[in-house]
C-alpha cells in the first residue's frame, strides 16, 4: 500500500561529461542503458521508486532539452510531472522549485529527492531504508540524508561523519567533508565514524522550504510566490525567474550549514555511476581484470583497461594497462583511467576547438 502523502523528486538534467564520449550533451548518460538491460538509468531510477511511491507523485525535473527524452522513456508519467529548468543551476534550485510545486500539492508531503543515475544493487533494503526515512521525516523537522558504508577509501565520493544514534539506524550528523585526499579518506574509514553521502535526501516539504528560506533567501525571493504553482502560469513564472538563482549545491547551501541534519546507515549494493571508473569496478571482467562493455574484444598482453565501442565492432588490444577505450558516434576517447578527472577538460577543449558536434 503506497502513502498518497510520499513524493519522488528525481534529478536528471547533468550532463554527464565525465562519461564522454558515450554521454553528450544531447543524450546524456541517465538516458543510456549502460548495462544491456533494456532500461536507461533514468528508467531503472523511476522503475525502482516506483515501488513505494505513487506513479502521479513521481516528479522528474530535468533540462528543457531533455523534454521530449523523458517524456520517451516514462510514458506513464504526465507532462506536468516532468518540471523543465531553462538553464542548469545546481541542486538546491532544483530542489526548491520541486518542493514548492509539491507544497501546492499537498502542504503534508514527505519527499525523496534522489539523482537519476544511481545503481542499487540491493533493491528490497533500500527501499525498506527509504520508506522508514519517511516515516521518520513525517513525524519530525528534521532533514535527512542516507549513508552508504564505505567499502574502499573512496576519493570521488564526499563523506557524512555521524554523532549520536537519536533512534533505530537515524544518527545525528557531524559534519560533512566535500572529496578528501587519499591519505584523508583512509583515516576516514579507519574511524568507522564516516559514511559516504549518496545524494539522497528525505524530508517533509514543510522542513526543506523553511531551510531553503531561513539559509537561501536569496533563492527563496526569486521562487516563493504564491498561487503560482500548479497553474498554468508556473512554467513562464521559472522560465524567467529560475536563471537568476544562485548556483549552489543542496548539501553546500542547507545541509552543510543548519544543525537538524540526520543520517540512516545502509549498505545497498550503492554505486553513484559517476565515472568510467566506477562503471569498470562494477562489471564484470576477465582473467587479466580487462572489461568489455556491447562490442566484442580480442586482448593481448594487457590489463586492467574498459572498452566501450558500438555494439557491432570489434577492438584488437595490444600491450595496454589501466586505460579507457571508449567510441561513441564521431569520437574515440584513449585515455589512462587514472586520468579520467581530465575528461571534463579533453570535453571543454573539444567544444573550444572542434564545436558542438563532438560534445
């Protein structure tokens, strides 16, 4: 039985540069099935809320771009589910433009507000996780986030340190670090007080707009205005409005920054699928720890390397070690997976100089 009072926000407006070439900017990867599933990231994300929460409270909000996209891969969601940014602005104008919208909805809802391109290995728990969090939100102010139980010292992830457990798996939290050093992130899970942060956050609709307001009100001021959600004047209202908000993160501009912060502790089988790194940890490899991803691959005297080519191809490999070959459409991308921070860089240089046909 699913709570009528619980709603989905789902983040899928990035970009996704860090998958280039395979992510572009017209078809970026929440859109792309990268496991052969027969289901996009996106699809996967939606499928999976879809268990708890009522498909007419599942919110997408996304690029304009990605309109038609989305409205593709989630036939089953109406057009004024999907809420259409003009132009890209972090998460917490995101996040306030969803709660204001769901507040005109209904003034008692309990929100989940989770990006669209996150693997969940172990669905039952998480969703177990999710709907006690909401419970927990229902019944008090506080803003919650989850906490994955780190299982490397993870560079690429930011960390939540917890305080005192206030009740059965809900830990008040002590603070947030942003992506540590190497030689920080081992003391971390050392400690066993550190947990990675997901980017997934519950809350009541009341609690985030009274943060958003008392922490942001530069944001609030361009976006709290009444009687103006849920009619058909509300799109024109953001399409001028929404680009003059500040560019901030969520966890930047409340979470960092207000002291009813609490975390539930899970170990969810949790990937952000941020990277081709954290794409090569995940699939499956052969003896010499290569991975080949929808092309086929004869491999000599090399290790520990991801290939990616259109379905169809063939890659011959000789003599690599730790590197990332990847082509998609009118780019090929050689690069040492160590290196992969640079990719964001290769994608501005590629636009500076070639134009937007390779991005």
């Amino acid at each position: 039985m699913t709570n009528k009072d619980n709603y989905c926000v789902i983040m899928g407006g990035g970009i996704g540069s860090r998958f280039w070439p395979f992510s572009r900017t017209t078809f970026p990867k929440q859109f792309l099935d990268f496991f052969g599933t027969g289901r996009s990231l996106l699809q996967q994300t939606f499928d999976r809320f879809n268990q708890i929460i009522p498909t007419e409270n599942i919110l997408i909000v996304t690029n304009a771009i990605y309109a038609d996209l989305v409205k593709a891969q989630l036939p089953d969601i109406k057009p004024e589910q999907i809420l259409l940014e003009p132009t890209r602005r972090n998460t917490a104008p995101c996040i306030a433009w969803a709660s204001y919208h769901i507040k005109a909805l209904n003034p008692n809802a309990n929100i989940v507000v989770a990006p669209s391109d996150h693997l969940i290995l172990k669905e039952s728990e998480f969703l177990l996780a999710v709907e006690k969090g909401l419970d927990f939100v229902d019944l008090s102010d506080k803003l919650l986030t989850l906490g994955i139980k780190p299982n490397k010292p993870e560079t690429g992830y930011g960390y939540i340190q917890i305080a005192e457990k206030e009740k059965e798996n809900f830990y008040k939290v002590k603070t947030f670090t942003e992506k540590p050093e190497l030689e920080l992130a081992k003391v971390f899970i050392e400690s066993g007080e550190f947990y990675w942060n997901s980017g997934i956050f519950i809350w009541n609709v009341k609690t985030i707009i009274k943060a958003i307001e008392e922490l942001l009100p530069e944001l609030s001021e361009n976006l709290a205005v009444e009687g103006i959600y849920g009619t058909p004047q509300e799109q024109a209202f953001i399409d001028t409005n929404f680009p003059s908000c500040p560019n901030v993160s969520v966890d930047f501009g409340i979470m960092e920054k207000t002291d009813n912060v609490y975390v539930t502790l899970g170990d969810f089988g949790w990937s952000d699928l941020g990277t081709w790194g954290s794409l090569y940890d995940l699939s499956p490899k052969d003896m010499d720890k290569n991975v080949t991803l929808k092309c086929q691959s004869l491999i000599y005297d090399s290790k520990n390397n991801i290939i990616a080519l259109p379905e169809g191809k063939l890659a011959v490999i000789e003599g690599l070690e730790g590197y990332i070959v990847a082509e998609s459409d009118n780019v090929l991308l050689i690069c040492k997976q160590e290196e992969e921070q640079a990719i964001r860089k290769y994608v501005n240089d590629a636009q500076i100089k070639m134009g937007e046909d390779y991005v």
